[in-house]
C-alpha cells in the first residue's frame, strides 16, 4: 500500500510541475496566427491584405492574433518609399502588423533598405519565411 501510495504521489508531483508548460503550450496552440502573402505590384491587392489584417484583428482582437505579410517577387514594389500604399502599411505595423521584405527579391531588383519604408522588416527569402510560418502552423492566405 504504501508503494501504492508513493507512486500515486508520484505521478500526481510530475503533472503539477509539467501543468504551466503544458498550460503554455495550450495558449499558444489556440493562439491565432496568420502569414500574408503578396507578391503582386498592385495596390488594390495590398489594399485587399490590409483589409484582411485589419478585420482579422477587429473579429478576433489584436492582442490575439500574429499577423504577417511577407511581400516578395513584385509584390515588394508597395514597400519603397514612394509607395502608393506606404501610409497604410504604416497604419498596420502601428498596429502590430508584421510587414516584411524579401532580401532576394531586393537584390534581383538592386534595391536597398534605404529604397524601402522604414520600419518594415526583412527575411533572406520570402518564400522560405511563408513555409517555415506554415510548418509552425501559421495560417496561409494569398488575397
């Protein structure tokens, strides 16, 4: 009886410890999270990803959701300076939007990161940061 009683004591000491992880690792599984890919040069489609990140935010609260856009091929056009688009982008990385740019595609097209809108961020590739988001979970939208 009493190893009984030492192995129930046991068990029930190793799932009290592993509760927080365990708890932790719950939250962040039911946390929403979403990677945006836009590889048009065309305002209306990142007008169109804007939107979505700004009603996702809005259905869901933007405290629980990760947004990222990744922008890459002629897509990356929306995120230079003179961008038709640059005041909304802004808004959107006000607002814990993630907008980044694809490193390759900038130097296909001898782009540097004075060309482009300040505070946007940057991956080696575009394409690879869309894969490693999906082989984390990520949710994938192409608008």
């Amino acid at each position: 009886m009493n190893r009984r009683l030492f192995m129930q004591v046991a068990t029930l000491a190793s799932l009290a410890a592993a509760a927080p992880m365990l708890m932790a690792q719950t939250a962040a599984a039911k946390r929403n999270r979403i990677v945006i890919q836009v590889s048009d040069n065309d305002p209306a489609k990142w007008n169109l990803a804007l939107n979505n990140a700004k009603n996702l935010q809005e259905d869901v609260g933007a405290a629980n959701v990760d947004i990222e856009i990744v922008a890459y091929g002629p897509g990356i056009g929306m995120l230079k300076l003179e961008s038709p688009t640059g005041s909304r982008i802004a808004d959107a990385m006000k607002a814990n939007v993630k907008v980044i740019a694809c490193e390759n595609t900038m130097r296909g097209q001898k782009l540097t990161k004075d060309d482009m809108l300040p505070a946007i961020s940057y991956v080696p590739a575009g394409v690879t940061e869309i894969m490693k988001k999906q082989t984390e979970g990520w949710a994938y939208l192409r608008p």
